[in-house]
C-alpha cells in the first residue's frame, strides 16, 4: 500500500528524483543541476560538487534551469545547461555549465555574468567531502603557490578552517584507489561543517576574510573548473559494503548507558497555547520545561506569570534560558530579570544564561562584537539567582560554542543547539546530518569533559538565525534553508529525525535533551495556520512521549550495517527490554533483529520496516535483553 506523500514529509510537493550518471565504475547523482553521492565502484568518493550563489544573508539561490542536456555512454556521460539567478533590484546572473565524467575522471565547469552586476556573499563552487571514514584519515593539500602538504581531516572539529589557500586536495577512497579534487579559477578553502552538523567536510571558493558582500562586475564573465581524477592502482571490482536489497542487520554493541531527561521548550509568544494544551503536556509527562526569555523581544513579568502558571501544572523540573541583552552591566541585567521573576513567583530549577550577542556568529576574520567577559555574565547570575543551577554555552549552535568556547568554573552544565537545515533542506541532507551527532558531542567532551551537557532546543525549522538578518519565510511549505517553518516537521520525516537524533547522542551522556516545543510551528501539536488541523497531534509527538517514557532507562548499543538507513537500540525499565529500530529512508527496509517474536515480519523471518517509521518490539526471550 502506497502512503501519502503528506503523512510522511507533511507536504505533497515531490523532491525532484536525481538522474543517475555513470561512466565505468564512477557514478554521480545529477540534483538539480548539481551532482551528489558521487561514487567510484560503489564507495562513495565526495558527497557533492556543487555550483551555488548565495545572497547577502547567506540564503541560497534556487536558480532556474533551461537548455538541460544530458548525454550517457558506457564510459562517458556529459551536461550542458544555463541557470540564472533573479537577485535584487532586477540584477540577474546568467551560468553556463558543462559537467563531462569518464571511468576515472569527471569535470564540472561553470561560467557566470551579469549585464549589470550582481551582489552576492558567495558565487562558485562547493565540494563536500563525506566523514564517516574520512575524519582523521590522511589527506595531501596543494596550495594555490605550488606548496604540496602531507595532512590529515580534523577528528575533533575544528572550530576555523583546516585548509586555506587550496587548489587541490587528495585522499584515499578505499585500497590501492586515491581521489584527487582540483578547483580552478580562484582561492579555495575548506570548514569543518560538521559545525553545523553537516554531514561534510566544505571546500568553497573565495576566503572568508574577504568582505561579502561583494559585486560581480558587469559584464565580466567568472570562470571556474572543478575536477576529480581517480587513481585506481589495483583496478579490479571490489564489493563495497552495504545492504545491496539484502536484510540490514542489527548486532548488540558494547556501549551502554542512561537515557537523558526528555525536555519541551516554551516561550512567551507560545505560553498560552501550552497551556490550553496542558493535557498533552500531561501526558506525555517530559522531564524538563526549558523557557525561553529575551528582555530584548519585549518578554517581561508577564512572560513569567504565564511560566509560573504552566510550572505549577508540571511534575518535573524547569529551566529559564535567557538572552541576556548586555546593553548595561550584567549585574544590573540579572537583578532586573530577578525581580521580574519575584513579582511573578516563578522559580525554575535552572537558568542557562548566554550573551544575546552571541546568538549571531563571528565568521573568520571578521570582528568580535562588543560584549562583557563571560565570566562576569555568570558571576552576576550567580548573585541574582542564588541557590539556582547556572549554566552556559551557546543559545544557537554548536558552531558558536567551538569557535567562543565559554569558561565553564562557574557552571553546572554546558549547553548548545543544532540545526540541520543551515546549509542545505533537502531530505538526504537532513537525515545525513545526524551522522555528524557524534562528532560534536565528542567535541563536547574533548572540550568540557564530563560537565553535565545538554542539547536543544534541535528542531528541523530554525527558530533563529545565527548567520543572516532573519530566518526564511516559508508560506508554501517547501524546503529551503534557514526557513522558520519545514513541512516535514508535520510528517514521519521529523518523527524519525527526531528517534534517529536521540539514538545518535545517547554515548554523550546527556543530562537533558530537547527535540520541540509544546505547540506552534517547532511543536507536538499543531496551531493556527498550520497545514494540519489545529490541535492535531504530529507523528513527532509519538517520539517525545516514548523517548519521556524511557529517561532513566539504561540502554544499550545496537550496530546496524546500514546506520544511514536503519538506527536501532535498546532499553531496559522496570517493564523489560525492548528493542527501538527507526527506518530513516523513504522505503520500507527489511531488518535482520534476530527472532523478536512474529509481529511485523515477513515470510523471510525480518521485520520489515514501512518508510520513516519507528517499531518497538519486545526482548524478554531474546539475547539482546541481557
């Protein structure tokens, strides 16, 4: 049975399906006039090669595409087409492109003008380079001087970038097989995107340290050239590993733990409608209730009194996280915002406590905004909440925390947010992103050690935007960057990020994680205006309740052969074990769990999961529930 588009991404507008381009044993997947999952004998070699304009505050065009010709032989495939791009002030920008890949070679070329010039803060090429494998492996860089440099990837991300002045970057893809990317046409350099939580290592064009925006003069053309030659010294077909249609299997690992405390934001805008909501909030019973304060958004006394209001309807505990504008002394700040809690009698449990400055990145080179040492922000909010746990780190996202990383003497936690629509909205970009999990909460550590950590509040929509004046608008339900409301929020699509983000974290140790809010467009239940009927509870509501359920839990780590498809764990309560498997694809996958009793599986003795889709199953006869 075919389920509906809408049930599973919460809109019925399709992805455009990518042409797949082969040429030997070299594949790519052509999206959009990009290419993606770019493959040599079925090892996944980059992850994209891309040709991207982005306006002044960091959003991406979505150029249209005329004159596409596609041309396919045995060992030869070539692209031609143009784009333009509608900029502001009725400035457009005209791009030629020629892609042409052989057995062992593929070059992507591209040429852009503007009759009357063009602004924009990046123009060219973007190459991704996968890390799971890659991270920490060795890597040869040529410089745009001639200079060759034996490297490695960042493991621990870096918070700058790792490689500037590049004009080519070598790595190996798998035995006796190396790839070479080489960029043409202007200065590259690579971030550690996993910053971001991006699945990749990003080599783009032009350094941050030059001013963007920038013009694109009129009339002269912008040429660049980007090519990947692959030197396959054994030259035989070798069986890369994967499912290939076959079962995925699940093994019981060695890593176990204790399920983090469940948490729900909620802010002044929203107070009301939690607490009309305030049987749901009931029932699925979260840990925490994390508010949020911004003195500068116009919250005051009656923000408070509205938290007050909802804590006492609460049986768990509560935080306040708070932007603390810093346009006075901290101290003067924090007494002001203690009094206003007073004159309420709202007392949260915890305060975490950020710059509002903060909240917007610092890119290389650029200025550090004016901003009182953290030290003093945290010593004022011991003095104006006394008895009450202070924490600190970022208010965005993890990025900010690694390059502005927060003294911590003073606190009793650390705390950060994610994003996975930053750079890019597609669905595989989404769901790759939480590949990227574990290297930040490792980056955590390395950091911090074993100070208590929190993630959230992560949600597919941003909720604020770090790196641009605003977050996007998003009236038609698309998918696009950056955008404060995502269809797939609505659908399966954000129940199974969200059990697959919990599942990537669970080694951190985390004392509390927030994947929503209690309603409105970041929420478990819809409102007005909302594609679905007000009121109606989201698929992502079925995740937080189980994911409240299982805090405390103890839980143990299931390797799954195909973990971009298939993440499983599992947990033990006082009610017996179960195993928890979510499918993160848009096609039912066949799971080999071993015999978990009959419910859910086929003939072949697998459970077979639908699309986008999370099964318990029960473990008291079985080995993985000891």
């Amino acid at each position: 049975m075919t389920i509906d588009a809408f049930q599973l991404y919460g809109t019925r507008f399709a992805e455009t399906p990518p042409v797949r381009l082969r040429a030997g044993k070299l594949e790519a997947d052509l999206t959009n006039g990009n290419l993606r999952t770019i493959r040599y004998d079925g090892t996944e070699v980059l992850r994209a090669i891309s040709y991207l304009v982005r306006d002044r505050d960091w959003g991406t065009y979505n150029p249209e595409i005329v004159d596409l010709r596609i041309e396919q032989s045995d060992d030869r495939f070539a692209v031609a087409y143009r784009a333009s791009c509608e900029g502001p002030d009725d400035t457009k920008l005209i791009i030629d492109v020629r892609i042409t890949g052989y057995a062992d070679r593929l070059d992507f070329e591209a040429e852009a003008v503007a009759a009357t010039g063009f602004e924009t803060n990046r123009c060219g090429f973007c190459i991704l380079h996968p890390i799971v494998g890659v991270a920490g492996s060795l890597a040869t860089v040529e410089h745009v001087g001639g200079q060759i440099v034996a490297t490695r990837f960042p493991d621990v991300i870096e918070p700058w970038q790792p490689f500037k002045d590049m004009r080519a970057i070598t790595h190996t893809v798998m035995p006796d097989v190396q790839a070479e990317c080489r960029m043409e046409g202007d200065t590259f350099e690579m971030e550690d995107q996993r910053n971001w939580s991006d699945a990749s290592y990003k080599t783009y064009v032009r350094p941050l340290a030059l001013p963007w925006p920038y013009q694109i003069a009129a009339n002269q053309p912008v040429r660049q050239k980007t090519s990947l030659v692959i030197r396959d010294i054994g030259g035989s077909t070798r069986h890369s590993p994967g499912v290939s249609g076959g079962a995925i299997k699940l093994e019981l690992g060695s890593c176990t733990g204790t399920m983090p405390d469940i948490g729900v934001i909620i802010t002044p805008e929203e107070a009301d409608a939690s607490l009309s909501a305030k049987s749901v909030l009931t029932e699925i019973a979260p840990q925490e209730l994390l508010f949020h304060f911004d003195p500068d958004a116009g919250h005051g006394v009656e923000a408070f009194r509205r938290f007050a209001a909802i804590a006492t309807l609460h049986r768990g505990r509560s935080t306040l996280e708070i932007a603390l504008p810093c346009k006075s002394v901290p101290a003067s700040e924090t007494s002001e915002i203690a009094r206003q809690m007073q004159l309420a009698e709202f007392r949260p449990d915890a305060i975490m406590i950020s710059p509002s400055v903060d909240r917007q990145s610092t890119p290389p080179g650029s200025k550090w905004p004016e901003c009182p040492p953290l030290d003093e922000v945290y010593t004022a909010a011991r003095a104006a909440f006394p008895g009450i746990r202070i924490g600190g780190g970022m208010l965005s996202y993890f990025t900010e925390l690694n390059r502005k990383r927060v003294p911590d003497g003073q606190l009793d936690f650390v705390s950060h947010c994610t994003n996975p629509i930053v750079h890019a909205a597609d669905d595989l970009s989404v769901m790759q992103t939480l590949e990227a999990l574990p290297f930040i909460t490792r980056s955590v550590r390395a950091i911090y050690g074993d100070k208590p950590y929190r993630i959230g509040p992560s949600t597919i929509p941003m909720r604020q935007n770090p790196y641009g004046s605003r977050t996007m608008d998003n009236p038609v339900g698309a998918r696009i960057p950056m955008a404060n409301r995502d269809p797939r929020h609505n659908g399966r699509f954000g129940q199974a990020f969200a059990f697959g983000y919990a599942i990537r974290v669970l080694d951190a140790d985390l004392e509390c994680l927030t994947l929503s809010a209690l309603t409105g467009p970041f929420g478990l239940i819809a409102g007005p205006g909302e594609p679905i009927e007000p009121g109606r509870r989201r698929p992502l509501f079925d995740t937080v309740r189980t994911l409240c359920q299982l805090a405390g839990a103890t839980w143990r780590e299931c390797v799954s052969s195909s973990p971009s498809e298939v993440l499983s764990f599992v947990a033990r309560d006082t009610t017996g074990a179960r195993l928890y498997v979510v499918n993160l694809t848009s096609e039912k996958r066949k799971v080999d769990c071993g015999a978990c009793g009959p419910t859910g599986k086929d003939s072949s003795g697998d459970l077979l999961l639908d699309p986008l889709a999370v099964a318990v199953l029960p473990l008291e006869h079985h080995a993985l529930a000891d």
